[in-house]
C-alpha cells in the first residue's frame, strides 16, 4: 500500500491508500475523485489526467510512446503541465508512499 495525496478539482486535499501492483487510476476512480478511466487502463480516453506533483515526476516511471500520444491528444481539450500524467500508467509501489497529484480537469 500507498498513501496518495490528492487535491481534488474543487481544491479540496484528501489522502487515500492505493494497492501496490494497482494502477493509480483504479485507486483514483474508486475513490470518486472525478476520474473516470473509462478505457480501463489501454491509454486511450485520456480520462485519467493528473498533474503530478514536481518533486514526484522523476520517481516515476517515463513515458510512454502511446501516453505520450494521448496527453498531445488531450491538449486540445485541457490544460497540460509539465506534471501530466495518465494514471493509468502510473503502477502503485511501496515507493510512491506520499505520492501528491492533482485531478486534472474533466474532458
Ligand atoms: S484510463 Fe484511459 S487513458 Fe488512462
């Protein structure tokens, strides 16, 4: 387990306890916090944007050709930071105890 801070798109702060081997969106989804992950995870509806905290980006994992796409994707509909991210490629680890994101506007 993992506990997440999560600034909400009301800016309201709460903590959750995600699944390690889980990916951060299903624990953000099932915790109501407006994601939706309606793809279930394949990086293709961009339902999952967070903002990634800055002191976190460089312990996650890079990238990926297909993330990548999608965010570009996405940017025509939502604001991009350097922090964003889909969290459903964001795999939850013992490492990413204290996690901070923020839930990206809706799509
Ligand atoms: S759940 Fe669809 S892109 Fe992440």
């Amino acid at each position: 387990m993992a506990s997440v801070k999560v600034i909400g798109r009301d800016g309201g702060v709460s903590e959750l306890a995600a699944m390690a081997g889980c990916p951060l969106m299903e624990a953000l989804r099932d915790a109501s916090t407006g994601v939706e992950g309606t793809c279930g995870g394949a990086c293709s509806c961009g339902t999952c944007h967070v903002y990634v905290d800055a002191a976190w980006m460089d312990r996650l994992p890079a990238k990926s050709e297909d993330e990548q796409l999608m965010l570009d994707a996405i940017g025509e509909l939502v604001p991009l930071k350097p922090g964003s991210r889909l969290s459903c490629q964001i795999p939850i680890s013992a490492e990413l105890e204290g996690l901070v994101v923020e839930i990206a506007p809706p799509l």
